[in-house]
C-alpha cells in the first residue's frame, strides 16, 4: 500500500480523498431516489468509477513517478451533491403542487325559513 502520511501527507490525502469523492459520486448513481434523471445518474457512476479507479491504482499499484491531480475531483462530488438534493426538493415540489386539492365539504347548515308573505 503506498498510503503513508508521514512521508507524503499530500499523495496520502489525495488518495484517501479521490477514493472517498468517487465512492459518494458511485454511490449517487447507484441510488434511485427519484432526486436525478438517468443520465445523471449514469455520469456520476461513470465519473465515480472512474475516480475509485484511480485511487485504487495510486494507493496500490503505483510504483512512484509522476500523477495528476485532479482537482476536479473535489469540487464534482460537491456539485453532484447539490445537484442531487435540489433536484431531490424540485421534485418534492412538483409532486406537492400536483396534489388535488380538497376543499371541505360544507356542513348542512340551516337556511332561515323565508318570511311569510301577507296579500293583503
């Protein structure tokens, strides 16, 4: 394993990290929770795959060298998120507004007899 903070806290972090973004992205497309379209959820299981992936291969098939940091890797799993949650609350929304609305029955109240009428 190539994971050791004492020596390189920033490869060590990174990889922890790029591990744990692509889990939550996974993790997003995984679920059907109504909150994302299919597309969405097919981009975040591609995506987090695709950060897992490269987690794996730094923290234990990497032999030394040179990587890229992908910063992108931090602020995309930040944006899925949001994005899963407003479209999670969007939904919520529509699905309230498209609720029929009851009104309530009125209750049988008397009607006042009309007055009598004199021919007079």
């Amino acid at each position: 394993m190539n994971l050791d903070f004492s020596a390189e806290p920033l490869f060590s972090w990174y990889v922890v990290l790029l591990f744990l973004s692509g889990a939550t992205m996974l993790v997003l497309g995984i679920i059907n929770s109504g909150g994302l379209s299919n597309g969405w959820r097919a981009f975040n299981a591609i995506a987090g795959l695709g950060f897992m992936g490269y987690g794996i291969y730094l923290g234990f098939i990497f032999q030394g060298g040179s990587y890229i940091l992908f910063f992108k890797a931090f602020i995309l799993p930040v944006m899925v998120v949001v994005n899963f949650f407003r479209s999670l609350s969007r939904r919520k929304a529509v699905a309230a507004i498209r609720q029929p609305v009851t009104t309530p029955k009125p209750m049988n109240t008397p009607q006042p007899e009309p007055a009598p009428q004199h021919n007079g």
